[in-house]
C-alpha cells in the first residue's frame, strides 16, 4: 500500500534533488567531487538517489575529463530545476551546502575566483562547520590577492578539521605571500606529515619558503641558520634556487672593461627593461596626480613585462595604500623588499601594519626599515608611532625624539604625538592612583 504524497513531502523531496546536485563537481588538484556520505563535514546522508542523478553523473563525468564549462552548465541546470537557494534553508543542510562548494570548485579551477568566492560563502552560510569549503574559499581569496581573508579562512578550516592538509597547503601559501617564511616552513611542512601524496605540489613551495627564509636571516646577520636554511632549499627545489642565484648574478653584474654592458645585456634585457618602463613612468605619472586606477593598471602592466620590477611593487604598494586597502598593499610590499628598495619597502609595511591597527608588526617592520637604512628619520616616526599604540612610552619619545633630530621638517606633525608619549606615564600614575582611592573608599 503506497502513501500519498504530501505538500511537506514534495518539498523536502525538491530540497534532496537540489542538494545532492553538489556531488557532481570537482574543483582545485587535491578536491574530491563530493559524494552522497557527507557525514565526515558535519551533515546527515542522502536517504535515496534523486531523479536528478543523471545531471549529476553527467557534470562528475565532464568535470574528470577537464570539460568545466560544460559541467558547470550542467550543474547550474539543475539548482534551477530545484529551485534551491540558501535563505531558502533556515537550518543547517550539508547536502545543499555542498551543491555550492562544488560548483565553487569547478568555478575556481576554471579561473574565476569571485565567483567561487560567492558559492563557497553560499556553503557556509547553509553549513557553518564546513571546513572544506572554508579552506577552498582561502585558496579563492589568494587568487584574488587578499591574503588577510585567506589566512583567516585557512586557519579558521585547520581549527575545524586540526588533520587538514589541504588547509596547512593553503596557509603556508599565504604565509609565503606574506613573507613569513618561518611559518610558511612549518606549515608546509606539517602538510607532508598529514599527507604525503602531496608532495609534488608542497615541496617546491617548501624549498621556496627555505631559500627566502635564509635571506632574511642573511640580511639579519644570523649567516649559520642562513646557510642551513638555504641547503634544505637545494635538496627541496634545486631548479628554484638556481634561478635565484642567477637572476642575483644578473641584477649584480657590473660593466665590461670598457664601460659598457656586455652584448647580452644589450640585445635581450635592455628591450625588456624598457618595455617595462614606459608603463612605470607613465603609473607614477598618475600616482602623482591621484589617479589611482589608471596608475594601479600601469604598474601592474610594467609587473608583467618585467616580473622583478621591485620598485613597480613599491609604487603599486603605495598607490593601493593611498586608496584605502593596506592589506592588499602589503602584498607588493613583501615583494618591493626582496630588491634594492628593501628599506623604504618595510617603512611602508609599517605604515601599512598602522593603517590595520597592528602595532606590533609595525614595530616589526620599521626595524626593519632601520635596519637596512639607519638614517631614515620617517621609520623612526612609524616606529615611535608604533610604540605609542603599543603604550612603550620611552621607546615612543626615543624614536619620535630622533626622527625630529634627523629631519626637523617632521617636528610639527610629531609634536603631538611626542607629547603624548611625555605625558602618558603621569595620566598612567593618576588613574592608578584613582583606582586605588576608589577600591579604598576614600574617593572625594
């Protein structure tokens, strides 16, 4: 005897045929298709196959053989049939989640990020707990430059599931981005332990992280941990290194006897270099007049045709600052400081680290700055500054006091805050002592 099909039984059996709609999609290398067991992210199992199954079996089929678009048509397709949509789920569903995390995959393998971005966050809305597709909207936002989302999406996955190895990839990633080699190295390397098979694509970022690890520690004096950093980077990724050591050979190559370059340079990098100046020029043009976006597109196009343009980072860095997005701007400041504009590159993370209300990393960098340029009086100021927001009063008036010293053009802007740091360890005093008279009792 058969049941009669129920208003609330359609519906839900409508939810079912949208929501195992996710498991046809694969995305990034390391990303299975989801299948119908998702009890492992947090959500229940399918009870039966949807009529929709062959939309399904059709987008996995595509999607193995690299055919994404089409997939991804098929995919789309049928979430319009079902009619599916996240503020259509008032509780968590992981089968609907899903729908979109694999859709987001195949768009982020395709090359469109954004929009990855949109169904990754359409995931996690329906399944909060879904640390897959927090980890693959982090890889989403590094193809997209922002490596403060994509830190905090990957550490965020890695809490959620502590054995994720894709995340420990993911973030050791941004951490290199960053350029903070230190922890790209553990995390990398903790992404081995948790899967080996990875290691084709971990090793040779691995040894990447090992080489620029070991010329910050060159750079900081620390010569015995440079050389052992840089021999792991030659056992991890020799090719990487020895493109390095040459492209360092080339930037410190100097004139032949007579005063000229030699026949190389002239015939194959002078065309190149001048290529890329042309849109430089023409990028600080529009720096300096304010416009902003034209300028962004210039330097960015100088980058491409020259790849180690580190001063077209720098400007690029400063130009993204100016227009309000210092977390994208540290971006190309991490790469301005592996050249020759090493130090006005860290007094621009330190400016940058103020504007995202990070002090001690500001601190951080305009050291740095100092450190490779000892007579700057504008990294004094970030760093007085910095220190001020850290509430170190006697470094604060230090610094301030020295920037004023090497650059008295700076007196009237650092004034205040050179007062301030003067007077805080007094107004500390008083409202401890009010503190006290007040425990006491013995407030007037």
């Amino acid at each position: 005897m058969t049941r009669q099909e129920s208003p609330e039984d359609s519906f839900a059996t409508k939810t079912i045929i949208a929501v195992v709609l996710c498991i046809a999609v694969i995305g990034c290398s390391r990303h299975e298709p989801a299948t119908t067991n998702v009890q492992a992210n947090g959500g229940s199992q399918a009870s039966s196959a949807p009529p929709a199954e062959t939309e399904i079996t059709t987008g996995k089929r595509l999607l193995a053989e690299g055919k994404y678009e089409q997939a991804v048509e098929h995919l789309t397709t049928a979430l319009k049939e079902s009619g599916v949509r996240p503020n259509q789920l008032a509780d968590t569903n992981q089968h609907a989640a899903d729908v979109y995390y694999n859709r987001g995959l195949a768009y982020l393998k395709m090359g469109f990020p954004d929009t990855a971005v949109e169904d990754f966050a359409a995931a996690i809305d329906l399944a909060p707990l879904f640390a897959d597709a927090i980890e693959a909207r982090a890889q989403a936002y590094i193809a997209l430059g922002d490596t403060y989302k994509s830190l905090r999406d990957a550490t965020q996955a890695i809490r959620l599931k502590p054995h994720n190895a894709a995340a420990y990839h993911t973030r050791g990633t941004v951490y290199i981005r960053r350029a903070q080699y230190d922890r790209a190295v553990a995390d990398l390397e903790q992404s081995l332990k948790e899967n080996p098979q990875l290691a084709d694509q971990v090793r040779p970022q691995l040894g990447e992280a090992y080489y620029r690890w070991s010329r910050q520690l060159t750079d900081d004096g620390d010569i015995t941990a440079a050389t052992a950093k840089l021999t792991k980077a030659r056992d991890l990724n020799p090719q990487f290194v020895e493109q390095q050591a040459n492209a360092e050979a080339e930037r410190t190559a100097t004139p032949t006897a007579a005063g000229t370059t030699s026949a190389v340079q002239q015939t194959v990098a002078k065309p190149v270099v001048d290529e890329a100046q042309k849109p430089f020029e023409d990028g600080r043009a529009n720096q300096t007049a304010k416009k902003y976006d034209q300028a962004l597109m210039d330097y960015t196009r100088a980058i491409a045709l020259r790849p180690q343009f580190y001063e077209a980072y720098l400007r690029r860095g400063e130009t993204l600052l100016a227009m309000g997005f210092p977390d994208t701007a540290l971006e190309d400041f991490n790469m301005a400081a592996r050249g020759q504009t090493a130090a006005e590159a860290h007094r621009m993370q330190a400016k940058a680290y103020l504007a995202l209300g990070n002090p001690q990393r500001a601190e951080l960098a305009a050291t740095d700055a100092l450190h490779a340029d000892p007579t700057s009086a504008a990294a004094y100021a970030l760093r007085g500054e910095a220190y001020l927001k850290i509430e170190n009063w006697t470094r604060a008036v230090a610094d301030l006091d020295e920037a004023i010293r090497r650059d008295p053009s700076l007196k009237e802007r650092l004034e205040p805050l050179l007062e301030e740091a003067r007077q805080a360890p007094e107004r500390e005093r008083q409202r401890e002592l009010q503190r006290q008279r007040e425990v006491a009792g013995t407030t007037p």
